[in-house]
C-alpha cells in the first residue's frame, strides 16, 4: 500500500480571524454609509421637475404683475408663492417661492426681485 504523507497546515488564530473580521466590517459600514449619503443626496427627477416648475411660476409671475401669496397645485406637487415688499420699498417686491411634495417636505426653493414700476 501507498503511503500518505501528510503535512501539517498553520492555521490562523482565533485574534487573527477576529482583528480580520472588524476591518472588514469596517470597510463594509463605511461603504453601505457614503453609498447611502449619495443616494440621499442624489438629484432625483422629481426635484428636476420641482425646479422646472417653480422657474416656470416665478417668470409667469414676473410677466403677469402678480405680486401677491398664492398656493397652487401642480399634480402631486405644491407651489406656494410669498410676495412681500423688499425693505418697505415701494414698487420692489421679494418673490419667495417653495415647492413641496404631498408630505410637505421640501424640493425646492427660489426667491427673486421684482421691480413692479417696470
């Protein structure tokens, strides 16, 4: 009969596997975190769609002399527009406008300076 040699294989130590673990779970955490913040942070197509709207009401405003507080719905979004006067001056009014969704949360934001002499 043949015989078997056998070898004997360094194994790892329990401090080993387990200092190989944390760094690993390290380096995964931080990875699920920055692919998280990103995903947040991202600019979605509902948010392109909040900016197109409210560019579309501040120049519709601007044009039609509406210097006034309005709320208007724009299918699952809501455009609301404050108008006040800038410093008290007269004739120059400070637009703010704000695009919310269904749960009020913000999705965008713009205020401009209308002169209303002009």
């Amino acid at each position: 009969m043949a015989r078997i040699r056998s070898r004997r294989l360094e194994a790892s130590s329990l401090l080993e596997v387990v200092v190989a673990m944390v760094i690993t779970m390290t380096v995964f955490g931080i990875g699920t975190m920055t692919y998280l913040n990103v995903m947040r942070a991202a600019f979605s197509g509902r948010q392109a769609r909040a900016v197109l709207l409210l560019n579309e009401a501040a120049i519709r405003a601007r044009d039609d002399r509406k210097f006034f507080n309005e709320v208007t719905e724009a299918g699952d979004l809501r455009i609301v527009r404050k108008a006040d006067l800038y410093h008290g001056l007269a004739g120059l009014y400070l637009l703010a406008y704000v695009v919310e969704d269904s749960t009020g949360r913000q999705l965008a934001a713009k205020r401009i300076l209308v002169n209303a002499d002009e």
